[in-house]
C-alpha cells in the first residue's frame, strides 16, 4: 500500500485528508505543490514526508532553467528552505532535504543534466530504502511480540506513513505474517483521527483483527488486562531515548507504564535526531484551530472558542521499553546505545 509514486516528473499522492471514505490521488508537479501537500497533511508520517520531499526537490532541480551552476545551487537552497519550512517536528524532513542537498553539491563537477539526474536517483534510493528499513523492523520486532498478544497503537504508523509496510504497523504486520494470532486495539487519535481514519483502514484491509476505541478508552482496557503491549511510531527521537509522536501517546505511555505493560517504540534511525540531547528541545507544531473545532468539516465547538492544538508530545524515555530500529533492538540505557549507531 504505496501512499507516494514518483513517475515521469510528477508525485502522485494518496490524499490522506478524504480516507477512509474516500480513495482520490494528488498529483504534483511542481514542488510548490509537494510542500503544500506536505503542509496540508495530503501526506503524513515521518518517514513519507521526508521521501516525499525528496522528490519535491527532484522535481524543483528540473524545472530551473540556469546554465550557472551557482545559481541552481541557489535555486535548489531556495527550494530546500521552503520544504523545511512545511512542518517542524518531524526530522526525517529535514534529514531528507539536508541528504538531497549533500548529493548535489557532492556531483558539481558533472552537468547540470547530472546533477538533475544525480537528485531524482538519491530520492528514488531513499523511497526504496525506506521500504527496506520498514521491513527490517517488522522482522526485527517480531521478538516482541507473542502468540495472542493484543497490541495498542496510537496515531498512524503504518504503510500510510512510510513508503510502504509501515514502522510500527511493519511490527504487527510481521507478526500477523509469521501466523502469530494478534489483535489490535487502535486510539481514534484526535483531533485528526489517523488512528479512525487509516490506521483502522490499513489493518482492515490487510484482514488484520482491530478494534477501534476512543482516546480516553486506552486506561480502560490497559487496566482491565486486555493490553498486553503498545507500539507507536515516532516523528523525533533524542538521543537519550525521548520520543516526539502524535498527541496523546505520552497519556498512553503514563498509562502504559502505570499498569505495567511494555511500551515500544518503532521508527528507522533517520527519525533519531543525534543532535538533540533530550525531548526538551525537540520542536512541537501547532496547527488550526479547526482541526479541534470540526471533524470532517462539520464543526462541533462554538465558534470564536479559544483552541490549542499541539500537534505531537514527547514522551520521555523512562517509559519506553525498547527502540524497534532496522539496525536491531535499542534497549535503555538508551543515550549510550543510540551514540553507538550514530553515523
């Protein structure tokens, strides 16, 4: 389930904001149009809209005109900067442009035409290795997880997110392949409601066992000895362990750890921010106030109402229980183990 195909100079996106009633696909030529949909949340998950603006920068490299090599570099700076600028707490964004960026000024002694191509291929190795390094997890978590488990995820971690398998949906997919019998419980995820709207689709689709509950559910069923894990994706991890994710996984992971139950989290190194000491530094989005105020366009809270939206939390590695990577398994003490991958 690919949310993201390049192909012929134009990305084709799953609009994320129609599922699960809707299945409609974006197209985009320009990168004007990738960080838009970036911006817009046509695409989301950490590891897809990193790749997602990699192929915003291909696709900008080839439309600028210049014979001057100085120029293009100042073009493509100009359309990097834009790109970042489209959402601030995922770091697999910024990874990507930093690593699109590199392989550019890396081919300046080539042509332009080169160094155009030279972009569009780092992109398309980057969108097959997201594949590859999801798939690693899944394998990689499989250890995790034992026969009856069932599993409580927050938010959308799934192919959705990535470029395909998913991070912590690749986990239970793997399991579910290997024939372990899982269930899954999955949060609504307010105020976007990824975990209603996709990840309830996804695992649906893939003939996955799921069960859909409200946010405030979660202690319910954790006390009631339903849960026997949790894992989430994650859009920044520090390099003490300290996870930025969708909005409310720090209640789940407080939650979690009251009742005793393992909290994993599952994301490529590309998501470990290795210059970010702790969560403390990690930059949180805030987004409209009509994403609280209305849910699928009709609204639901008076209007002129004060609003706060974060759009992710951090929550702090004393209550995470493993790092699922495609490097294998990071257990605490997290600092000294995450230096020890670091590139």
């Amino acid at each position: 389930m690919r949310p993201l195909e390049y192909k012929d100079g134009a990305l084709k996106l799953i609009d994320q904001t129609k599922l699960p009633t809707q299945k409609i696909y974006v197209e985009c030529t320009t990168y004007m149009e990738v960080a838009e949909a970036i911006k817009n949340m046509i695409v989301r998950g950490a590891p897809a809209i990193g790749v997602t603006a990699a192929y915003g920068i291909a696709i900008g490299a080839q439309s600028i005109k210049t014979q001057s090599k100085s120029e293009f570099m100042q073009n493509i700076e100009e359309i990097c900067n834009i790109l970042r600028s489209t959402r601030p707490t995922a770091v697999n964004l910024f990874w990507a442009v930093d690593r699109i960026y590199k392989t550019a000024l890396s081919h300046m002694e080539k042509s332009l035409d080169e160094i155009k191509q030279a972009i569009l291929n780092e992109a398309i190795m980057m969108d097959s290795e997201d594949v590859e390094a999801n798939k690693a997890i899944g394998k990689n978590g499989l250890s995790l997880i034992k026969d009856n488990f069932t599993i409580l995820t927050h938010c959308n971690a799934g192919a959705l997110a990535t470029c395909d398998y998913g991070t912590a949906l690749g986990v239970i997919r793997a399991a579910h392949d290997a024939g372990k019998n899982i269930n899954v419980y999955a949060d609504e995820t307010r105020p976007y409601l990824q975990g209603a709207r996709l990840t309830a689709w996804e695992l649906t689709q893939d003939g996955i066992p799921v069960t859909l509950i409200c946010d405030n559910m979660a202690g319910h069923f954790m006390k009631s000895g339903v849960i026997d894990c949790v894992i989430v994706g994650a859009d920044r991890i520090a390099i003490n362990g300290d996870t930025a994710n969708k909005i409310g996984t720090y209640s789940v992971a407080v939650l979690a750890h009251e009742n005793k139950i393992p909290l994993y989290v599952a994301a490529p190194l590309s998501t470990i921010d290795f210059l970010t000491e702790s969560g403390d530094s990690i930059p949180i989005e805030e987004r409209v106030s009509s994403e609280v105020t209305h849910i699928m366009g009709v609204q639901i809270a008076p209007s002129e109402i004060k609003v706060a939206n974060p759009s992710f939390d951090v929550t702090p590695n004393k209550y995470i229980s493993a790092i699922i990577t495609e490097k294998g398994i990071i257990y605490p003490p997290f600092k000294d183990n995450i230096i020890a991958l670091a590139p």
